[in-house]
C-alpha cells in the first residue's frame, strides 16, 4: 500500500474514533473531563497550524484537530467541570507555543512544545484510567492508536515535523492501552 493510503486510512479512522468517543459520552458511559478537552483541542489547533505551515500536515491531524473541538464542545453539557495542575501547565504550553511561533516565525518550535503539552496532559488521563478502568472507552482508543499507527506509516517525509506528532500519539495511546488492557489487580496494586 502507498503511503497515501496509509495517511488516508488514518484520517478516517480518526473520524470513526472520535464518532465512537461521542455517542459514548452523549449515551454516559464516558465522562471528558472540560478543562482538559478545551485544551486538547486548543493545542491539536495549534499542531495541526504548524504542521500546515510546513507543509506536512496529514488527514489525521487535520481530523484530530476538529474533532477534540466537537469532543470539547460535547463535554460542555457532559463533561466534567474543574481545573487540575496539569491542565494549567498544558495551557501554558500551548500559549508558549503561539507565542514563540509568531516571535521566532519557527512553526518547529510550535509543534515541539504543542506535542510536549499534550504528551504532559495525558497523565491525569493515565491516574484516571489506572484508578477506574471504566472511565474510558477501550474502543476509542483501540481506535485512536491504529489511526496513529496509520498516520506515522502514511508519513511521507522523514522530519522532525512530519514524524513526531504521530510517534507521540502511538506512544501516548499505547500507554493509555496497556492501562485499559491490564488487568484490575495488577492496575490497583501500583
């Protein structure tokens, strides 16, 4: 299969997942948390706008992007309200990101700190699942990590900005699953 098919295939998987995501919180088996999605969707924006900027932009960034904003917005009337630490560190990564892209022009920088706050913000997501296994949908994520796994082999170009965006959504979706898929005894004894 051409690298394309790969890229596209992560597209739609991306659409499918997050399809998935919200009938499940509009039916109340998930609960996102509001804080946390507003800011997911904020930096997947700002990730998608510097993978734009150069020129490496793929269909599952590009869905991504849109869909934590319709998550977001879902998690307004279902979602679970309150700040945590983490949440205000993420924002400020991703305020940091904009502003020293607009002050330096380097859209590399934006996508490096972007990805770091994001990659930060999965840990909340991480204790949440390791403390109930039942707050997250194994579906959606089983979904979220073949659309990355599509999205890194439909990569067309070996850069930094290319590459590290699906690397870390594989990894963070990896580790999100091996909590998911553990079993309750071993999750409650760490």
């Amino acid at each position: 299969m051409s690298q394309s098919v790969f890229a596209y295939m992560g597209g739609l998987v991306t659409v499918v997942a997050l399809s998935w995501n919200a009938v499940a919180i509009i039916r109340g088996k998930v609960q996102p948390a509001l804080v946390s999605w507003a800011i997911w969707a904020s930096l997947d924006i700002i990730l998608a706008a510097s993978m734009y900027a150069k020129g490496v932009l793929n269909p599952q960034m590009a869905v991504a992007a849109i869909g934590a904003g319709i998550v977001f917005v879902l998690a307004i009337p279902f979602g679970k309200p309150g700040w945590n630490p983490i949440d205000k560190w993420c924002l400020a990564g991703g305020v940091a990101a904009v502003v020293l892209w607009f002050m330096t022009g380097n859209a590399t920088l934006a996508n490096i700190l972007s990805l770091t706050a994001i990659a930060i913000g999965c840990i909340p997501t991480y204790a949440s699942i390791a403390e109930d296994q039942s707050r997250e949908d194994k579906s959606f994520w089983c979904l979220a990590f073949a659309s990355s796994g599509f999205a890194l082999l439909g990569t067309k170009e070996a850069s930094l900005d290319a590459l590290a965006p699906p690397i870390v959504f594989v990894v963070s979706q990896a580790i999100a699953l091996r909590l998911l898929f553990m079993s309750r005894t071993v999750v409650r004894r760490r």
